[in-house]
C-alpha cells in the first residue's frame, strides 16, 4: 500500500477542536520565529504570547465555524498568510538583522530590492532559508491534508454553527481585552503597547501577530501614541557653571500659549531638559570644510594598517573615541544615516529619513552650513539615487544630492556594488576649487554584504590583495570591500593637500549599523566575531561596539575619549566643533566633548551609561564594580534613567511627527 492511499484512509480517532489545532500550529511558528531570531524562545512574558495566540486561535475557530462549506477556504487563505508571515520575518531578520516593518512594505521597499542590486542577494538569502520555509509549511500540510480527519468538524445545524462562532469571537475577544488589562499593570509593557512602539521590543514581549496589530495601529493607521513623559527625579545630566548650547528659544513660553496637548507637552519637557555646554573644544574647527561620510557597514574590523593604511592613519592621529557605539535600528541603513545626521533616534515602524522630508531641519549640517554662507553643500550615494527616498529627504537636509541616476552615474561603474572609490574621484571636483568653505557628505555602499567573488563587484576587484591572507574567506571579503572605501578617503587626502587645505578639511567617518554580513547563516552564526575578536562576542552589547573616525590632518595631540558615545552623539559634536549656535536641549544625541554623562541607547529601550548597563529584556540594571552610590540611591538613578530613555523615544518621534522644528523656529 503506497504513502497516498495511507494517507487517504488515515482517520484520527481521537480529533481535537479546531482552536486547539491553530493555537498548536500559531505556537509552533511563533517557536520557529524566535529559534531562527532571537537568543531565547520565550521570556517572563511567555504567558502574555500564548495567550495572544489563543485569542487568534479561538478567531480562526470561530471562522471555520461561521464560514460553513467554504471555511476550508476562507480559513486556509487566513492560515496560509500567517504562515507566510512568520517565513518572510525570518527570512527577512536573517538579511537585515532587522524584523520587516509594515511601512517598508507600503512604501515599495520590497520592490526596490526585488528590482534593484540587491535582488541576487535576496535570492541567495531565500534558498539559503529554504529549511525555514519547509518548516513552515509542516502546519499548512497537516492542514489542508489531515485537517478532516484530526479536527472534530463543525456542527451542521446552522443555529449551532452561528452559536459556536459567536462564542469563539467573544472568547477571543475576552482573552484579548483580559490580557492588554493585565498589561497595563506593567509600567514596561504598557508603555511598548500604548506609547512607545517598538517592532524588536514588541516582537520579544507580545509574540509576532499582537506586533503586527500594534504596527498596523500606529504606522499604517497613523494612530497617535501617547506622549506623556515620564518623571525623571535624578537629573542624568548634570547642570554646569558654563555657557549652555542653547539657542535663546523660550520653550517654556511656548508651551504655556500652546492648545495643542502634543505640542504642549513636548515643549514643557525640552523646558525643562538639561542641556549640553560649551568647552574647550568649542569652536575648533570653526570656518574650517567638513566631509562627512556614513560608511556602508564600516566596523573597527574593516581597518587594517597594511590593506587600509589611510583610515588606519585616521584612526591613529585622528580623535579616538573608544566607547563608540552604532546600535541597529529598525530601517537598517536608513535609520542608521538617520541617526547619524540628525541627532535624533529614529522612530519605530516607519522611514524616519523619508517622512522627514517635509519636515524643517535646521540642524542638518547642509542646512547649518548654507546658514552661515556655504554655498557649496553636497551629499552624494552610488547607488540608486531613489533607494530609501534618498531624492527627497538629502535635499531637504540642505544639500545638492546626486546619486545613480542623477549625476554620479557618470563616473561610477554599474555594478554592485558601486566602488567608493570612484564616488570620490568623480565628484570631488564639485567643491575642491571653491574659493569659499564646503560641505560634503557621502553615504557609500562598496562594503555592502555579502563578502564574495561570486555577488560582490568590490571583492572581486581587491581579491588579489587579500586572498593569501590567513582568515576566513568572508573577513577577506569584508577587507577587500573596505579597501575601496579606503582608495576613496586616499584619493580625497591627496586632492585636499594638492589644493593646500588638507589641514582646513574635517573628515568624520562613521558606519550606518554594525557589518551584519559577516554574519553565517550556520550553527555558529557569529564565528567571524570569534576570529576578529578572540572570544564569543556578546550580542547584547559588544556586537555593536564601532567606531567614530574624527580627523584633521595636521590636529596635534588629539584627545582620547572614554565617555561611552554613539551615532546620535555625532551632529551635536560637529556642531559644537565648527562653534554653531544651536539648542541641545532639542537633539536626543548629546555632545561627546562636553561634560554630560555619556549613554548609548538601543532600538529596544537597552542602553549603557556612565555607571552601568541595563537589559531591557531582562528588565535588569548591572551596574560597574567601582559604583559607590547606597541602595536607596541606586533604586532611584535605574528608575530616573529608565524615564529618561523612553522620555528620549517619546521627544524623538513627537519632534518627527509634529515637524516639531518648524514649529519652534516658526513661531
């Protein structure tokens, strides 16, 4: 008797009802999601997840129910896109490191990759997970094939039908309703579900499919979030007998004759915000040209003194910042340049750079410098000039911006991905000769994963330097990508001394988000770390540890700085060394040369700071050995620093959302 006809007299004699199979089924993918996505399965909230996936258990009941004949269909499609779902998050979370938003899908960014550089890459990724779909598929099999014959089937009498889905629809409505009741009464919880978003932090606490609701609430319905603040007893910053970066803005006046709630809470909280002060560093570079360049996932790995020996140069005699983090946001890249250039944390579930393009942003460095007489501001990316709506928010920064397909396609060879090198080379030319000072940023791509022969037109081009050295072929890859970045930053030194003011040029170099390319896609998913670093690393914190290149050719005794920073940090630091007026108290990034406590803030409301760190999973504070402070006063600096980064969530998005600066400047 063959496998078919078995299964076509297969008959369960013991059969379940149907919620119990699709709360079964929901489990078993939310089981696959974290295995291939997280380090743990489940947490303290595990409770809180499966009963969100009963609650979806006993809808889909209810519809096998009510839908009668057809529910073999309704459902099935219901069923097949759940499942689908789960596959496209892993899937998606093993490219990017990032779970898919559903505001990437909304504005095109599935299909920017399907036809754009990156689709070969996607491909590879998709066959590389194939085990990931065919788990997947183990409920919808056992569905369409043995659903008859291991659930009980409905009743056929159609009062008992309507009874028996109305009463799933309201036990799935009641489990719901219980469960976000129950939520409220966990400070942590209730503000990820009601004012503080976050995919990662949401996918880790409420399970995939409550995540989903809440991201379709807040970023595809556009739904406000709340923005009360919490209270912060502890001051994080200290104030100072100093000279404050502020820009004379009576914030306090304005929120006094404000009506609208947000505005006026957002207003009475910067108020009262301690700001950064002015220092010995103040000025420095003031009249000085700035280049500016946020490095396709550029890590400490990527500097190597014989292959890359012009940013191992920088690094030597420029500024060094040893606490220096890039933590990984939800819009990958995007949200990385974000970060980096605006000084504020990008905003979960959506595009921040995008939906800042209608927004007015001072502080940008091309709007800062045009303000004071820089006519020659540019920006510039070699890839696609439309990737990420690039074509809308760079100009708005305050730049001319060219990228392929409007100008650097002229001088940058199409393939993928594009050389840095020839980036520079071709539009150098844009600003060197101005008699006046400029202002130039770059958003590169050559250190784009992955790091092959085979996908990678950059490695391909360096393989002779590095194929002979002793470690694993992708940290070869990873180095000959880089050497393209340092060819650029060679081309860009030698062109400034040959014009004379190699020593009047800041260059500040920093990465979008930690190199997750290096990444293995084998039971040792982090063994390029192990190589580069010695030890396993800790993907909690040190994964993101990076690096800031802050150099000026011809800067004696530049400083070294322990403070713990990040890219956030970055925009107030230049701003303060090119000596603009500008208000602190209205950037989350704080100045990496002033006296402030540094902190480092990640996507999931994790962070470090000057006396320890703390685990937003774990809801746990380690602090450093050397901490001298009582229990009592302990107690008090976790909960006041807890405050302060979901206040820094709450004042970075209410700044997005209400085109906040505009309205300041406005009025």
């Amino acid at each position: 008797m063959n496998i078919v006809k078995r299964i076509r007299e297969f008959d369960s004699k013991v059969k379940v009802y149907p919620v119990v199979f699709f709360a079964v089924a929901i489990l078993y993918m939310e089981m696959i999601l974290r295995g291939f996505t997280q380090d743990h399965f489940f947490g303290s909230t595990f409770a809180i997840i499966l009963c969100f996936d009963i609650a979806a258990a006993f809808l889909l009941g209810a519809l096998t129910n009510l839908c009668g004949k057809k529910s073999k269909i309704v459902v099935g499609i219901i069923f097949t896109l759940i499942a689908v779902l789960y596959a496209t998050q892993i899937i998606y979370y093993r490219f990017f490191n990032k779970y898919l938003i559903l505001n990437t899908v909304a504005k095109g960014g599935f299909a920017q990759v399907v036809t754009g550089d990156m689709f070969y890459d996607a491909i590879r990724e998709i066959k590389g997970n194939f085990h990931v779909i065919l788990l997947m598929l183990v409920p919808l099999v056992v569905y369409f094939g043995f659903f008859d014959k291991l659930v009980k089937r409905p009743e056929k009498r159609l009062i008992k039908k309507l009874n028996n889905g109305v009463i799933g629809l309201v036990v799935s409505v009641f489990i719901h309703a219980v469960v976000v009741f129950a939520i409220s009464f966990v400070p942590t919880l209730s503000i990820a579900r009601n004012g503080l978003f976050d995919t990662s932090f949401s996918m880790g606490k409420f399970g995939l499919l409550y995540t989903e609701v809440l991201d379709v609430k807040y970023n595809l319905l556009d739904i406000d979030q709340k923005i009360d603040f919490q209270d912060e007893s502890v001051k994080i910053y200290k104030e100072l007998e100093a000279e404050a970066n502020v820009a004379g803005i009576d914030l306090e006046a304005l929120a006094e004759a404000e009506d609208d709630k947000a505005l006026k809470i957002l207003s009475k909280y910067l108020a009262q915000k301690t700001p950064t002060y002015k220092n010995e560093y103040t000025g420095m570079y003031k009249g000085y040209n700035l280049v500016m360049v946020v490095a396709e996932g550029f890590s400490p790995y990527a500097i190597h003194k014989d292959l890359t020996p012009t940013l191992y140069k920088m690094q030597e005699e420029g500024f060094d910042f040893t606490n220096f983090y890039t933590p990984i946001w939800g819009v990958s890249t995007s949200d990385g340049e974000y970060t980096a250039a605006t000084g504020l944390i990008p905003k979960s579930g959506v595009w921040s750079f995008s939906e800042s393009s209608d927004n007015y942003m001072p502080y940008c460095l091309g709007n800062m410098f045009r303000s004071i007489g820089y006519d020659d501001t540019y920006a510039y990316h070699n890839n696609s000039y439309v990737y990420y709506r690039r074509h809308e928010s760079h100009p708005n920064m305050g730049y001319t911006y060219k990228g392929y397909g409007n100008g650097v396609e002229d001088y940058v060879t199409n393939v993928w991905p594009q050389s840095d090198h020839e980036l520079v080379k071709g539009s150098i030319d844009d600003y060197i000769d101005s008699d006046e000072p400029f202002c130039a940023y770059y958003m590169t791509v050559s250190g784009h994963l992955d790091y092959d022969t085979q996908t990678n037109a950059m490695v391909a081009k360096n393989w002779e330097y590095v194929k002979d050295l002793d470690c694993s072929d992708t940290l070869k890859g990873y180095y000959a990508c880089n050497m393209e970045l340092d060819r650029a930053m060679e081309e860009l030194l030698r062109r400034l001394n040959e014009k004379g003011i190699a020593d009047k040029t800041v260059i500040a170099i920093t990465p979008d988000h930690y190199p997750y390319g290096l990444e293995q896609d084998t039971g040792d998913m982090y063994a390029i770390w192990r190589e580069v670093l010695g030890h396993a690393v800790d993907t909690q914190y040190e994964l993101y540890e990076s690096n800031f290149l802050l150099y000026c050719q011809g800067t004696e005794n530049a400083p070294t700085i322990d403070k713990v920073c990040y890219s956030a940090d970055i925009l107030p630091t230049l701003l303060n060394l090119f000596g603009f007026e500008y208000d602190s108290r209205l950037l989350i990034g704080r100045d990496i040369l002033s006296s402030s406590e540094g902190m480092v803030i990640f996507s999931d409301r994790s962070f470090i700071c000057e006396y320890g760190r703390y685990d937003s999973v774990e809801d746990e504070f380690v602090f450093d050995q050397d901490v001298t402070m009582t229990a009592e006063e302990k107690e008090e600096y976790v909960e006041s620093a807890i405050a302060y980064v979901n206040n820094t969530f709450k004042v970075s998005s209410g700044i997005l959302e209400h085109d906040y600066f505009g309205y300041v400047f406005e009025e």
